[in-house]
C-alpha cells in the first residue's frame, strides 16, 4: 500500500538523513521505503522495514517520596517493541542543556522509569527517539 512519498538529496555517496511521518494510526503494521532514481526511474528498497511507532506522548508523571531513594519524578510511557528511546532531562529550558538521562528499548508495553529530582525549582523532559 502506497502512504506518500519525500524528495531526498543525496550526498555524493548516495547518503542522506530524514524523517517521514505517516499520519493516521497504524498499530501493528510495518513500513518499508524504496528509493527512485530520478534520472532513470529505476527502484531499490534501502534499509530494512521498521515498525509503525505510537507517538512519543508520557502516559504519567508524578512525584514519589520513599526512604531509600529519596525524592523522584517517576513518568512512563508506551515503547513499541523494539525500537529504541532516550529520556533527556534539563532544569533550564533557557538553554540548550539537555543531557542524557538513559537510553531504554521498548518490549511492546510500558516503559517506567526514575529521575531524581535535585534542588532545581523545575525538571523538564523530553522524550525522543533516537
């Protein structure tokens, strides 16, 4: 089934990054991408064929105080099997500080995790895949 279609330029050694959004809710399906030489028309699948992914959305932040641990910020959200996310926190969206909290891999559920909340008056996430 054909979804859409991205102009992409090439470096001299055939390279190029991008990102293709698919709109729509696509849970179980996977997607392949072929690449067309403009000149000759010819085709070639490049690159094995990935999972649809849910958006990047956290399904729950909340603060949590134990004994051992301390003061959290524990969030969670959806990781389609797989593929991989990272989790970057900053204390000030006034610059461009943002630093690696963890790198996680989705098994098909959700993923829950732990930040430790420092004297910082505010803690920002942001979750992306890499």
């Amino acid at each position: 089934m054909f979804v859409g279609r991205q102009t992409v330029k090439t470096d001299d050694a055939g390279n190029a990054a991008f990102t293709f959004n698919v709109p729509g809710d696509w849970p179980g399906w996977w997607f392949a991408a072929t690449a067309t030489d403009l000149t000759t028309g010819d085709t070639s699948e490049f690159g094995p064929a990935v999972p649809a992914a849910p958006p990047l959305e956290f399904t729950f932040a909340r603060l949590v105080d134990t004994a051992q641990e301390g003061r959290q910020l524990e969030a969670a959200f959806f990781g389609a099997s797989g593929l991989r996310y990272t989790v970057l926190t900053n204390a000030d969206l006034g610059t461009t500080n943002w630093g690696v909290f963890t790198n996680l891999t989705g098994a098909g559920g959700t993923i829950t995790f732990r930040v430790p909340v420092s004297g910082a008056p505010y803690m920002f996430f942001w979750l992306r895949q890499p």
